[in-house]
C-alpha cells in the first residue's frame, strides 16, 4: 500500500508538509527584519493559506483513524521536529543540549499519548 493512500500515514505527511508552511510563516519573517511589519503580515498570511489546504484536510482523514489528542501530540512532535531543524538551518540558531531534552520529554508524554495504540 502507497504511504500516501494509507490512511494512518497520510494525514502524517500531511501534517509535516503543514508544519513546513507554518513554520515559515511564522518565523521565517526574523531573517527580514528590515521590512515593514504589514508587509511581513501578509507574506505570513499568504505562506498560512498553504499550511491550512494542508492541516484541515489532515486532521479531517486523521480523526477517523486517531483520536483528536492523538492528532494534536502528532502536530506537535512534527512542529518541534520541523522547527529544530528550520531554526538550525535556516535560523542559523543551533539548538543546545537543554532542547534536546525538553524534546526528548516531550516524545516520552506522546508515548503515553498513543500508549493504547502499541
């Protein structure tokens, strides 16, 4: 079965393409700081209209295979993922040994999260 047909995995992959997308929107604007504020908002606007064409349907395939905190704790671990990996490369804003295990703590409440799912 194609992982994109796969209806545990899909909303998944959905999700990180929106976190992408999220992720720039909110925080890519940091490396343009000499533009007006109003032009930075509707870039972000315009950046989030992907991150939505991705989320809603994500979370509308997601709900009939996970739970809502399910999708949520899923959201969350990508948007840490994605976001460590934006700010190191993108940023240039490595992430140091206390990030590590803020999000090593994290993942250990997501394994309780799913933990009727193992």
């Amino acid at each position: 079965m194609p992982i994109f047909s796969n209806p545990l995995t899909t909303p998944v992959f959905m999700l990180i393409c929106s976190n992408v997308f999220m992720t720039f929107a909110w925080y890519g604007h940091l490396k343009f700081k000499d533009q007006p504020i109003y032009v930075v908002i509707l870039a972000s606007w315009g950046i989030a209209f992907f991150e939505y064409c991705f989320a809603v349907p994500a979370n509308r395939l997601g709900s009939s295979v996970y739970s809502v905190a399910q999708l949520k704790t899923i959201q969350e671990v990508i948007t840490l993922s994605v976001f460590a990996v934006f700010s190191t490369f993108y940023l240039k804003q490595p992430l140091g040994w206390n990030h590590a295990v803020g999000f090593a703590l994290i993942c250990a409440g997501a394994f309780f999260i799913f933990k009727d799912k193992l």
